[in-house]
C-alpha cells in the first residue's frame, strides 16, 4: 500500500514535470481498461460477502495500473529500456544469491524450505519461482546480444543460470509444464532467434551438469535441522556453473564481436538452429514414444490423475516427476461453479475462500482460485473478465511492434513481452495475480515493451490531444487523491493492527487501544475486533472477548472461525445451548474443517471448553493442511 502512494506521486509528477506523454491509442487503453478493472474491482464490495477484501484487491490492481502507466506512457530508446530490464535481472540474481548464501547458514531448513523445495523470500514456493524466472528472462536474451558488452554479456548469463537453479530448488511442476511454453514464445517473440536459442541451451547444459546435487536437496533434506551437506554441495555446484557460464559468455562475446556476419547468413544460422530446435522436440517425442508410451495415452492420464486430485508424496528423488495429483481442479471447479452463480458480475474480488470453505472438497482452504482467468471470472464475472482481457490484449498488441528490427530495442522489447507471456502462462496454473511483485514485474516489462515500440514508430496512431497538459493533470491529480484516499484507511488500520499483536503480551490495553483505532480506520474489516477478542481470552475476560466477537459480527456474519470462537466464549459464560448451535454453524460453514467438530464432541461431552485449547488444536490442523499442498 506505501508503494502504491509512492508510485502514484511518482506518476503525477512525471506527467508535470516530463514531456507531453502521446501513447499509441491502443496503449492507453491498456492503461485505462486496466484501471478501470481495478475501479470494477472497488465497486464489487457492493455485493462481495466479505467486502474488506475486494476493497483490498482493488487497490492492488490499481498498483499495477500505476506500474503500468509508468513503464508504458513515455516513449523509451531500446539501449535504455535494455538498461532496465537488464538491471532487474540482475538484482533478481543478486537476491537469489543472498538468499542461498543466507539458508546455507541456517539453523533449521524450515526457515527457507517448506517441504525441501526452496521458498524464501516470497514464502510461497511457486511464487519463489516466479520471482527467479522473471529476472532469468532478460538476463538470457541480454546475454546474447551483440551491442552488449561482453563482461556483462558474461555476467548476465551467469545470473540466468543462477536463476535457472534457483528456480529447480523451488520443485514446481507449473513451473516445468511452463517451460516448453515459454520456449516457443522465445523463439517468437525475441528477434534474432539464433542468438536466443544459444543462450537458453547454455544454461539449460550447465543446468543438466549440477542436476543430480540440485535435485538431491528435495529428496534428502531434513526439515528438523540445517540443511546441511546436501544443500551446501547443491550450492557450491550451482556457483561453479554460475562461475563457468560467465567466462563462457564472455568469451563467445569476444569471439562474437570479432567475427563479422552477414545479416542474410545470421537469418540462415537463426533458422537452422530453430530448425534443429524443432528436430530434438520431435527425437524427443518420438524416443518417449519408443521407449515409455504413446504421448496422446499419456497426456490423457495425467489430465485424469489431476482431474481426480489428491496428494500422494513421492519417494522419487524429484516432486517434478511425481505425477500430476494436486487439488487445483477441484479449485477450477468451485471457481466455475461461482462464476455459474454469478455470471455477469461475480463473487466480488478476491471472494472465493470463502466458497471454497462450504463447496470445496478437498481438506485445503485455498483463498485464491490458483488461475488469472479462474479470478477474473469467479470474483469479478463476464465484466471483469472482459476488462481484463481486454487489458491485456491492448498492451501486448501495443508492445508487439516493438519487436522489429534486430536492435537492442527489438531484444529488449521481446523480453519484455517474453515476461508477460510466462507470468501469464505460469499464472494460469496458480496464484501470481495476488503477489504484485510477479504481476507488477511482468506488466513493467510489458510496459517497457510499448515504450520502445512507441519511440520506434512513425508518430500515427497517437492518444487523444487531451492527454497532458493542464487538464490531464488536474485529471491526474485528481485520480491520484482518490487512490489515496482508498489507500491510506486500509494501510493504517493493518499498521495499527500489527502494532497491536507486537505489544499485547506485554501492554494488552496498549493493544486493545490500537485495536479500536484500527477498527474505526477500516469500517468493512472485522479483523481488529476479531484480534482484540482473541487478547481478551488470553487475559481470561470472556465477556469482553463475547463483546469484540459479536461486533465482528456485524461486519462478518459469514466466518466459521467467528463463530466458533463466539461459541468457546459462551461456553465459558455458561451459555452451553447457545454455545452448540454457534459451533454448529461453524461447521456447518467449514464442513471439512476438523476443529469444529473435535469441538462440538467436547462442548456436549463436558458442557464447556477452554477457548486456549483451540490454540494446539487448530496448529495441528494447520500442519495437517499444509503438509497436503
């Protein structure tokens, strides 16, 4: 939310102090549908059954608009925009290198690894991904470009193969299934295609050397103490092919820029290798097809087993080859079902947890429906789904013309549109909407793709005299107070809520206070009076904590959680009939949840239960959950 504030002041004084922005009309478009889904977004509390959280989703989505804006509406010189994409690339690498130096001197794996795949320092393993394949893209295409220089041409290559380990470290099957996608957009999209399939096949060889050490932290890592030698020989074979592909890209940049072709003989070598690229896929499928089974069978079992969902632990040495059971089908389903229910206008932004609470079936309770397209279309309908989409489909063909010539532009161009279409791809599978740092990175390099095809361009197809100058400011300054004033609220009252739990072990009245300030700061979230009732259980003052409870309940009657804690509560107020049918609910609400009805047993065992035994009984349910993700 800070960031949102900044960026936003950041784009209205660049529209008073930069030249006049004169955008494609096809790019601001973009810009403006994808505001506007953000706005649609804000006007889903009206209907959302927890509206706090379409109020948040909103302001997110109006971040990435802001990012947007700021990438797209200024023309930019390839050289630059290479400057850009190159410096994100390589400060990516920098923090996937202090976050492998920093687990390798871990006291407990579990710091840095959830279930031996590598999740710091997003938290979520999949998304941990995202963020290094995201800084691997323009490292690869900038390391084989010949107007780069070739130390950097060196170091870039050695940050993508850097990444490109990292990435295998996190074990994410969306992440391979990716892969031959992101592989063809490459070849489509990044202009002198030779050079792009060299730089690719040099990190995936250096990736095949060290596969075996990286593959082995998965299957022998132990989450109960460091990680130990596994992880460290995983880490010292990473940095030695890190440390070979940089002498390697920098002397095939000498040897590059020695040696003087002809730009028909370059398309000849870039066909060729593309060629050659197309012969392996077919050896490959055909070899498959030898010597396991017909691909077409093959595909169609897999779509069963994930279709069928579930869990099954591997004692394989890779997650990547431990089938296809999980329970994103059964996600897809519920969010079909809500956009079945609500067709035009949906659920409400980022609504669906609470669907999939009572209609999920699966133990898990996603927030998320794990799909771009899922979310658009459970929580914001055909209307949000089209201004999406529509979003999007500007932007890129926006971007697309950027993209001629053989350039450093047209490289860095192609980058740019490269991220966007992996973040899209790999976000189809999983939930990269929600983390602005993958869907804002990919929409800049998105942004950054319009701008060099806007300074490539002729000057047609301008945007609307009207942008710029003293109207579009006053516009812009006025949007900009309008996205403050939806921001600041929400930010504050979670800054008052957090400083809250920090202090109230030891100050709960301190808290308490906090708490109420909270509260009013953000009228829609029952979150505060939901912490300040769990304070005052803790200090054993049920009544009061029954008098926070029930006013989240006038924000919130939709919460199990709530409920339950309500239903201890009376139960220690010696309301036991009133207590049961509050449980009751609760489990009514989250049928497959375990705590309420290991509750409901002890309420009509003994009358009454103690509201602090929730506590070890909702973290063993919490481990049982996640240990099934």
């Amino acid at each position: 939310m800070p960031a949102t504030l900044l960026l936003g002041a950041v784009l209205v004084a660049c529209l008073a102090l930069l030249p006049r922005p004169r955008p494609a009309r096809l790019a601001l478009a973009a810009i403006l549908v994808l505001a506007g889904y953000g706005a649609f977004c804000l006007v889903s509390m009206l209907w959302a059954e927890q509206p706090e959280l379409a109020w948040d989703a909103g302001n997110r989505t109006l971040l990435l608009a802001v990012i947007l804006a700021l990438c797209a509406l200024w023309p930019l010189r390839g050289r630059s925009a290479a400057v850009v994409l190159g410096a994100y690339g390589l400060g990516v690498a920098l923090i996937a290198l202090i976050e492998l130096l920093k687990a390798a001197g871990a006291d407990l794996s579990v710091q840095y690894f959830d279930e031996a795949r590598f999740a710091h320092p997003v938290g979520y393993t999949n998304a941990n991904v995202g963020l290094w394949m995201l800084g691997l893209l323009p490292c690869a295409v900038l390391a084989g470009r010949r107007r780069v220089p070739a130390p950097l041409r060196g170091l870039f290559l050695g940050a993508a193969g850097l990444l490109a380990g990292t990435a295998l470290l996190g074990q994410s099957r969306g992440w391979l299934m990716t892969l031959p996608i992101v592989a063809v957009l490459a070849i489509l999209v990044v202009p002198g295609r030779g050079r792009t399939i060299a730089a690719f096949a040099a990190i995936g060889a250096a990736l095949l050397l060290i596969l075996d050490p990286l593959l082995d932290v998965y299957n022998e890592l132990q989450p109960a103490g460091p990680p130990g030698a596994v992880f460290d020989s995983a880490l010292r074979a990473l940095l030695l092919a890190c440390a070979g592909l940089i002498v390697l890209g920098a002397l095939a940049a000498v040897a590059d820029q020695r040696v003087q072709i002809s730009a028909a003989r370059a398309r000849r070598i870039s066909a060729v290798a593309v060629a050659a690229v197309a012969l392996a896929t077919v050896a490959v499928v055909a070899g498959y097809a030898i010597v396991e089974r017909n691909p077409v069978s093959a595909s169609a079992d897999a779509w069963d087993e994930f279709k069928q969902g579930g869990y099954s632990p591997t004692e394989r040495s890779s997650r990547l080859s431990g089938g296809f059971s999980t329970y994103r089908y059964d996600y897809w389903r519920v969010a079909w079902n809500e956009f079945e229910a609500a067709p035009l206008l949906g659920a409400g932004a980022d609504n669906f947890g609470r669907a999939y609470l009572r209609r999920g079936e699966s133990p898990q309770r996603p927030r998320f429906p794990h799909s771009t397209e899922m979310v658009a279309l459970a929580e914001t309908g055909v209307v949000g789904a089209l201004l999406l989409g529509a979003a999007f489909v500007c932007a890129l063909l926006a971007a697309l013309p950027g993209r001629r010539g053989a350039d450093l532009g047209a490289a860095a161009s192609g980058a740019g549109v490269l991220m966007f279409g992996y973040w899209l791809a790999h976000g189809s599978l999983d939930r990269f909407w929600e983390f602005p740092a993958l869907a804002g990175a990919a929409l800049a390099g998105l942004g950054l793709a319009i701008a060099v095809a806007r300074s490539q361009s002729d000057g047609v197809q301008q945007a609307s005299p009207l942008l710029g100058g003293r109207r579009a400011l006053v516009a812009a300054c006025a949007c900009a107070l309008l996205l403050a004033a939806s921001i600041v609220p929400p930010w504050l009252s979670d800054r008052e809520q957090r400083r809250a739990i920090d202090v109230a072990r030891a100050n709960p009245e301190e808290a308490l206070k906090r708490l109420d300030s909270a509260a009013e700061l953000n009228p829609l979230s029952p979150a505060p009076y939901k912490t300040a009732a769990i304070v005052e259980i803790r200090r054993g003052r049920y009544d009061a904590a029954a008098t926070e409870l029930r006013r989240a309940f006038e924000r919130d009657t939709g919460d199990p959680d709530l409920h339950l804690l309500l239903g201890l509560a009376e139960s220690e107020l010696g309301r036991p009939r009133r207590a049961l049918s509050l449980v009751a609910e609760a489990r009514r609400l989250a049928p497959r949840d375990d705590v309420a009805p290991a509750v409901l047993r002890e309420l009509r065992r003994a009358g009454r239960l103690d509201p602090l035994r929730l506590d070890p009984w909702t973290r063993a349910d919490y481990r049982r959950r996640i240990a099934l993700d």
